[in-house]
C-alpha cells in the first residue's frame, strides 16, 4: 500500500518510444534512465516532462509525471503534486498517474474527486496478470476502500478491501494483508457485527503470525478480549488478555509489551497491570510518553501524590528522562512535566522549595542514588503487584543497556 506520506515509485513496463523525433526520442529515453536510477533532479524531472510531452511522447510524461508527483506529495507539498499529475493527465489517461491524483486529492481534502479518479484508474488496469500491476491495482483498492469508509459508504468499503485483501494474499504479501483485515474488522465492528469483527480479528492473528507481526497479534487479541467483555463472557476475556501479554513476551517486544499492559491497566482500573507497565519502561528506559501517562494515571489525585512511592516514582521517571537525547520530540515539555510532577509530591510532602535539594539526596531520588532500580524493586514487592501478568525473570539484563528502547524504536 502506499499510504499518504509514505510513498513509494513502481517500476512499470512501458512501451518502446515511436520513432517520431528520434534524436528527441533518444535523448529523452537517457533523461529517462537517469531519473529511474535517481539521478535527475526536480528541475531536471520538470525538463523532461515538458520535452515528453512536447513531442508526444506520453508514456515517457505519465511515468515522468507520476515520479514527480510522488516526490512532491512526500515533501508535503500535495498542490504541487496534483498539479503535475492533472497537466500530464490533460494528454492521456494512465492507471498509475489517476492513483497518484488520487493520493493527492484525499490528502487535500477531496475525497469525491479522489474515489472518482481511483475508479477510473480501476477500470483502465483491469484485471492484470503480472505481480507488478496486481500489487498495484491491490494498493489502489485498498485505498479505495478507506476513502469508502470515510465517507460512510461501509458496503463498497468492505467490497473494496475484500478484494484488496485477496490480491495481497495471492502475492503472499502478509504485512499489506494484515493492513487490510485489520480495516475489515474494524469496518464489521462500525457495522455493528460483532460475529464478523470477532471473524475477521481471527483472521487478524493469523495473518499477524504469517507477518512475524507479534504487536498485531496482541492489538488483536485484545479486540477479541473487547469483544468478549460485552458479551459478559469474563473468562474468555482474562484468557485472550493473558493470551495477548504471552504473545509479546514470547516474540521478547518488550515495548510493545510495555504499551499493552498500560492499556489493559488504563481500560480495565487495574493498578497491578499499570505498575508492570512502568515497571517494564523503567526497565526499558522509555518512551517517555508512556512512563509519563503511567505515572500520571498511577498517581491521579492529592492524596495519592503525597505518598512516599509517589515521590520515588517521579523521581524515577525525571532521571529516565534527563538521560534521554534532548533532540527528541517533546523533551522538553516532558522534562518540565516530570520536574512538576516531583515538585508537586515534594510540597504535599511538606517540603519546602528551598528544601527540595536536601530532600531529594536524604532520600535518595537522584539518578546517582540509583532512583530508577529502586524503584523497580519497590514496584516489584509492592502488595497492588501480587501476581505478575509476565514473567519479569525472563527479561534479559536491560539496566546495563540505558536507551534499548530508543534503539529497537527510534532507529
């Protein structure tokens, strides 16, 4: 699929050059090479795309035109794009160039304009026989089927992304698959087909599994876990929650992991799971989103932020942070954030602020004092912790490790 903003150039099979102008021809056919191995630039593609169309040379302009459109929608400057791809398109038709509008429009806020356009391209690559052009024509239905859906056309939706989905399977295409499952049972869920959603997020995990996909799988899991709550079935709940952290820790994606039993913790008021979820991003040393909205939801009111363990926590949570690259997005919003939060458990302490600095190094809450693995060990015999929904002893020795997170995350 290729997604606003991450876009990608097919190479298609187009056909040889007329001999009309055939020095012009030539040369256009080099300035073509040049730009499919990445060597012409904007103005040069511009150039070429005016010579190709001068001469008429249309093939040479859609491919031409559609590589710049492409390169002009990821640099955000979508106009300028559908722009390109309307003035190639005054001369012709083409399949890939109508997508290319497409992505253009839907990104502009022209969704009716957008499925027109992808209709058509639909229609005009009919139904190929090379990999090539069936990946595409599934791409363009899978987008397709998300414009459908955005503007409540749930049926044509579902018609699209079914066959989307078919077409990736056939190419055994299990991550462009799992994109479009994953959009069929949340469509059956918006239908309100809960015998469907549930169907489809069956598919879902196993699909994810073909895809080597263990966040999927989870994601899914717990959707079924969603599922089985209304319908009042509790032990087929806690068993596809289980089911998911098992997944997670299993394929070792420990952030992944981290997330989940947040959101368990968040969606369920269960503190036994927020505290292994901060337990596990002290651990990982991240993200700070994460510890951030586990330490806020862990410590919502006055009374719970006056609490020895609430101090340690926010302590612990400021030295992650602080040992973190201060290049990353929000970092500083974040620091000052933590450095509020640890303020605040100082003062409903009864701390004053000219005391905080005596505070913190009687009781030990500075990233030297080793703040952060107190922490996890007072997490760790904590009674709210009676039962670990993981096995923490099969993580491997992270704290000698500080940023593993940033690197399996950020890289």
């Amino acid at each position: 699929m290729r997604p606003p903003g991450a876009f990608s150039n097919p190479q298609r099979t187009r056909r040889v050059f007329a001999p009309k102008a055939r020095h012009t021809a030539m040369t256009i056919d080099i300035q073509l090479q040049a730009l499919r191995e990445g060597r012409l630039d904007e103005a040069g593609q511009r150039a070429l795309l005016a010579a190709a169309l001068e001469i008429g040379q249309t093939d040479a302009a859609f491919e031409t035109a559609d590589h710049l459109a492409y390169a002009l929608l990821t640099e955000g400057r979508a106009e300028e794009g559908r722009q390109i791809a309307q003035h190639a398109l005054a001369h012709g038709e083409d399949f890939a160039l109508l997508h290319t509008l497409a992505l253009a429009e839907r990104l502009l806020g022209m969704p009716g304009e957008a499925i027109s356009h992808l209709e058509r391209g639909l229609k005009l690559l009919g139904q190929p026989s090379e990999d090539e052009l069936i990946g595409l024509r599934a791409d363009m239905l899978e987008h397709l089927g998300a414009l459908y859906r955005e503007r409540d056309q749930a049926l044509r939706a579902w018609q699209a992304l079914e066959q989307a989905s078919g077409l990736h399977a056939g190419l055994a295409d299990a991550a462009a698959r799992l994109r479009c499952e994953i959009e069929l049972a949340r469509l059956a869920r918006d239908m309100g087909d809960k015998t469907q959603s549930a169907d489809k997020w069956l598919t879902v995990i196993e699909v994810a599994r073909q895809a080597e996909s263990p966040g999927e799988e989870a994601r899914a899991l717990l959707e079924l876990a969603d599922i089985a709550r209304e319908e009042n079935h509790r032990e087929a709940e806690a068993s596809l929650r289980q089911e998911a952290i098992d997944a997670l820790a299993h394929a070792k994606a420990w952030g992944e992991l981290a997330r989940t039993l947040f959101q368990i913790g968040h969606s369920q008021k269960r503190r036994d799971a927020a505290w292994q979820a901060l337990w596990l991003m002290l651990l990982l040393r991240g993200p700070m989103e994460g510890l951030m909205n586990a330490q806020a939801w862990l410590f919502m009111r006055e009374d719970q932020k006056a609490r020895p363990e609430a101090a340690k926590t926010a302590a612990s949570v400021l030295a992650v942070i602080e040992a973190l690259p201060r290049d990353l997005p929000r970092h500083a919003e974040n620091h000052r954030m933590a450095i509020s939060q640890l303020l605040t458990c100082a003062r409903l302490q009864g701390i004053h602020e000219t005391g905080i600095s005596d505070w913190m190094t009687k009781e030990k809450l500075r990233s030297e004092d080793g703040v952060i693995t107190d922490t996890m060990h007072m997490i760790e015999n904590m009674d709210e912790v009676a039962q670990w929904l993981f096995d923490r002893h099969a993580c491997p020795d992270l704290e000698n490790t500080p940023g593993l997170y940033l690197m399996e995350n950020l890289a």
